[in-house]
C-alpha cells in the first residue's frame, strides 16, 4: 500500500503481460475468466487517469468475482482494486479486499502472500483508526510469519512491516 505511483507502470506493464493470452489458450478458457481479462484490461488502462481510480477499482472487483477463490490473479485483482480505492481516499473497500486477498492467499497455502496482505489490511485499519481490526490483522499477520513452511528470510521480511509503528 505504501508504494509511489512510479510502481503502477510496473504493475500496468504485468498486468498488460498477463492478460495476452494466445487465441489457442483462449479457447481453453471459461467465459468468466476471458470477461475478466477485459475488465482487468480496460481498469488497467486507466491507472494513469487518478479521476477515474475509483472506476478502475469497480472493475477490479467485478474482474475477482468472475475468478475462481484459487485464482491468483483474483488476489492482484484485489491488491490492486484496493491501492486505487485507498489512493482516492476511501479506507473501507481498501481494507476489505485486502483481507479477502489474504484470505484467497491462505487458502491456496500462499502464507507469504496472505501475511503481506493482512499486514497491508492492519495498515489500512491503522490509518482509519479501526483499532481492533488493526490488531486483529496484525496478530493474524504475525502468526503466519511464525508458521514452519517459510524461510527465516521470508519471517524477516514480514515481521520488519511491523516495526516503528
């Protein structure tokens, strides 16, 4: 959540690199996730027009419920519907679909990706003042960052967003 604008080009460009999908592959896919594509596409083009964050966020979200819970890009859908909607000022989407992230990430053993989601949610709660929620996702953050399955490294790298606050 605390990235520059600067990292949207990066994202827009992955984004743009995700959805080619060659016409062959095309036609394994379901007609929800090519629908989403779009949508992904067309929110992805508007990344660079901040009056219309609040649109590109909508599509995001309507992008992730045409995927399925173990889809991974539903959880960069989410990520980036939230950015957009915290960047426009509001705090509830934001918080909500990062800890929807977190939980699609959770699911699919991604721990590392759901510890950085939850962190990034307790962020959000943080600065709408949702005390409660903030410890919540902290807590739930943390106790993922203690799990055996990830490296000390990975451990390092999530519990180091909880210093200085």
């Amino acid at each position: 959540m605390r990235k520059t604008m600067m990292g949207w080009g990066v994202t827009t460009l992955a984004m743009a690199a995700v959805l080619v999908v060659p016409s062959d592959a095309q036609s394994q896919l379901s007609p929800g996730v090519l629908r989403a594509a779009a949508l992904e596409s067309e929110a992805s083009r508007l990344h660079n027009q901040r009056d219309r964050w609040a649109y590109a966020a909508a599509l995001y979200m309507a992008a992730v419920q045409l995927r399925t819970e173990d889809d991974p890009q539903a959880q960069e859908d989410l990520w980036l519907a939230a950015s957009l909607s915290y960047e426009t000022g509001n705090t509830a989407g934001p918080f909500a679909a990062l800890e929807s992230a977190g939980d699609r990430a959770l699911a699919t053993g991604n721990i590392v990706r759901a510890a950085d989601m939850f962190a990034d949610a307790a962020w959000v709660a943080q600065k709408a003042g949702l005390r409660i929620d903030q410890r919540r996702l902290t807590v739930k953050s943390i106790e993922l960052a203690e799990s055996s399955e990830i490296t000390r490294a990975q451990r390092r790298q999530i519990l180091s967003r909880f210093r200085g606050r």
